[in-house]
C-alpha cells in the first residue's frame, strides 16, 4: 500500500507504463539509486539519512522528499523493522564550483 500511494502522489508519468501496467517497486528504485553517487548515514535524530550527489534534485526527487518531510511531520515516516526510524531525502551537487582565490564572481 505504501508504494501504491507513493506512485499515486509523487509517481506522474511513471506511475503507469504506456501499455497500463503500473511501475514496479524495482523500477521506482532504479529513478532514484541507479548509477548514482549517494551516501547514506544515520542523522543526529535516529532516522536515515540518504543524500544524493551532483544533483540538486529533479521534479520527481524534489517532490518525494517534500513527501518524506511532510509524512515526517505527520509521524508517518518511520519503518518498524528500521528502529522506528525514517528516511529524510537530501541533494547536494558535490562538483558545484568552488570560489577559488582571487577569483573574480
């Protein structure tokens, strides 16, 4: 049900495939981890914390951790089997230019 009503809220053009079939959870993993750079650890708070790197996040990205946020706010963020801990979704672009010394901006 969780990944039904994910599909239903933040999915748009992969919550169905062009034949009807609706996305896979393996697929909707895929959006999000396949050949990326991520590091994920443990915030001061208990709960996951999963950054992913040179990017400042897609429409589809952006959408599902406003989601994450806003089901975190509500308490609804946290998986049992986890330790009761959640998942917070985070974008930093690792390769975004530096100031560099005497540089001029």
């Amino acid at each position: 049900m969780s990944h039904e009503n994910f599909l239903k809220e933040v999915g748009g053009e992969h919550y169905r495939h062009q034949d009807g079939n609706k996305t896979t959870l393996q697929s909707m993993r895929n959006l999000f981890f396949e050949k990326r750079n991520f590091t994920l650890h443990q915030g001061s708070d208990d709960n996951l914390v999963v950054t992913i790197l040179d990017s400042s996040g897609n429409e589809f990205e952006q959408r599902t951790a406003d989601m994450l946020s806003q089901r975190m706010a509500q308490g609804k963020n946290k998986v049992l089997w986890w330790g009761n801990r959640g998942i917070v979704l985070k974008f930093k672009n690792q390769y975004k230019p530096a100031k560099v010394s005497g540089q001029q901006t």
